[in-house]
C-alpha cells in the first residue's frame, strides 16, 4: 500500500530525501520569481515542477489540465520529484496553496519536522484585487465585480451563486484567503519560530536582491553569490470576460 502523509512518520523521512525547506505561498506574491531565483542557487535544488500541492490535501484539485505536468498523487512519486538533487544541495519546494490549506502544515510538519518554512503574504487588498484577476482567467470565477463577489460570500458557502464549471468552489470565498494570522499560526504551531520566515510581497517587489539574500541567509548558504532579478507570472486582465469564456 502507497505511504500517505499521515501515515509517514519522522523516521520513515530519515530514510529518504525529503525537502529542507518549503515556500508557502501566496499565489500573486512573487512566489514564482522568489522560486526562479532560489533555484539558481548552486546549493539548493528545486525541481521543474512549481506547485506540486502534495501536502494540500483540502483545497487541491488533482483534475488534469491540458499541457499541464501531472501532478504527484503518492508519496513516492513526491519524493522522485527531488531524486536528482547532489549531495550537499538543499531541497526545497514551493506551493502557494499550503498557506491557504489547513492540512499542509501539519503534513509538512509529519515528513520534515526540521525543515524550514518560507511565506510570503501581500497587502490584502491587492492581494484580493490580482487574485480576482487570476480566477478569471483561469475560469474558477466568472462575476467580474470583485466586490460583488465577497457580497455572495454567504450564498457561495452554501453552494449558490457558483460558476457552473467552477473546479474549486472554495477558492471563491475570498475572505478565506487573507485571514494570515490563522494561516501563519498553524505554522508557528509546528515549527520554532527560527524555522519560520515571513516576507511582505511589496518589500521584495521593491527591491528583490535584499528579500532573496534575505532566505539565503535564512536557508544558511552563500548569500554573496550574484543572483539575477525575475519577474514572472505578472497579472493579467481579462478585456471581454464573455469571450474569454467562450474561446474556454
């Protein structure tokens, strides 16, 4: 029978290579150049695959997407996913979602009870404003209003008010998504404070290099190393909603 993460314990991760450190989220965040950039890193290994959710067992699909990497459903094909890293790199791995999930962080705390935590958290305003975006052009959200959207919140959690082909229905309950106190606790919980690192998204857009070095310092590896400044996935509006959604 496949391993799953309850059922991994502190001694079975000995016997395997599993990540140093995990970066947190949030989507929208900078989390993507943060992983570029950290990758580069000749002492840390982090594999192709941005977002393998593993340990977000309550909030993350497994429904395939077209083009789209399949994403690792056991514990085996996790831990293959960092079978290349050398001897002395660190392994890391970077999920948006485990801030927002309820399960991840005590998953996380069962397979590496020493590993390092990274989050990065974005004013809630903006936040909410670029992630609106993002599901709608992902076709999780259909209602381009997003104050609209938080005035359904009570509907939404009753199962009206849905997009039809919504594959995450949770993931429209917005105020969800900012309660950081609670999702930063459920961290703080399992892991010593000196293993939990959190970064404000504005500071690191406004200057990358002093937020990189930063989490090198944090993962103690070279920090003086010339690291290249990124920005990748830049929000994008959708124009005409309805012909976004048709061409879907």
């Amino acid at each position: 029978m496949t391993a799953s993460p309850e059922q991994l314990s502190a001694a079975d991760s000995q016997r395997t290579r599993a990540p140093d450190f995990f970066m947190v989220g949030h989507s929208k965040c900078g989390t993507s150049a943060l992983y570029e950039m950290l990758r580069s890193h000749p002492r840390i290994f982090m594999p192709d695959l941005k977002e393998p959710a593993f340990f977000a067992t309550d909030v993350a699909t497994r429904l395939p997407q077209r083009g789209a990497e399949p994403l690792p459903r056991t514990l085996e094909e996790y831990l293959e996913l960092f079978a290349e890293a050398q001897p002395g790199q660190l392994i890391g791995e970077a999920t948006s979602l485990y801030l927002w999930s309820h399960d991840a962080a005590a998953h996380i705390a069962r397979l590496a009870p020493a590993a390092r935590i990274v989050a990065v958290v974005r004013e809630p305003a903006s936040f909410l404003h670029s992630l609106h975006m993002q599901l709608l052009q992902n076709h999780v959200e259909t209602e381009t209003d997003l104050w609209k959207t938080i005035e359904m919140e009570h509907e939404r959690r009753e199962g009206r008010s849905l997009p039809r082909y919504s594959p995450r229905p949770r993931a429209l309950i917005y105020s969800e998504r900012v309660k950081y106190v609670e999702q930063l606790r459920r961290y703080h919980d399992l892991f010593p404070p000196e293993r939990v690192l959190v970064l404000i998204y504005d500071e690191f857009r406004d200057d990358n290099d002093a937020t990189v070095r930063k989490v090198l310092r944090f993962l103690g590896v070279d920090d003086t190393l010339d690291m290249p400044a990124l920005e990748v996935n830049r929000s994008v509006r959708v124009r005409s909603h309805r012909l976004h959604q048709f061409v879907h």
